[in-house]
C-alpha cells in the first residue's frame, strides 16, 4: 500500500498525504456502510519534496516531515491513485496544520 506509494517523490514544495480513514464500526460494533462514512480532514505524509526555492535558488525545508499526522483542507490538492489506495498532493502552504501526537 504504502510501501508502493514510496515511489512517487514529490516536487519542490509537494506533500504526498494519504487520508486517514474513518471507522468502520461505531463503539458498540454495528458496521457502517461505506457511504455513509464521513471523510475525515486528517492525513499522514508519506513523502515529502525538497522545499520551494528562494530567489537565491536555495531550497526552503517544508515544514512537515514523513509520518506527521496533518490537518488538510476540505478541497484542494490532486489525487492520486496507487493500487485501488487515494493519496492527495499537495503544496505545503495547503497543509493546514500539524496534529502532534502525546
């Protein structure tokens, strides 16, 4: 899944996000249909580019690394599809926030 994505080396200032998905089962364990999941606003980069180039032609670090958890915007980004699995890229001003894990 992932792994396959690993493939894809983003651009200049590009992030590969894969979506978290929502749960399959509520606390109680009924299944909810596929459809009737909410698409969830947080994601894990996967892949990360160089940064954006200044005037000078020195790359600006993206301020994400792989394995952050983010926050991403409700529209946006291009999607991409690996193995039957959806990613988003994305440029890093278009990454909302990072989610910090305790």
């Amino acid at each position: 899944m992932a792994s396959r994505a690993k493939q894809i080396i983003p651009l200049l200032d590009r992030i590969l996000v894969q979506r978290v998905k929502a749960e399959h089962k509520t606390a109680s364990g009924i299944l909810i249909p596929e459809k009737a999941q909410e698409t969830l606003n947080e994601g894990r980069v996967i892949a990360i580019g160089k940064g954006a180039l200044d005037r000078d032609g020195k790359h600006i670090p993206v301020s994400v690394k792989e394995g952050d958890k983010v926050l991403l915007p409700p529209y946006g980004g291009s999607v991409v599809k690996v193995d039957k699995e959806e990613f988003l890229l994305l440029r890093d001003s278009e990454i909302l926030a990072k989610i910090e894990e305790f």
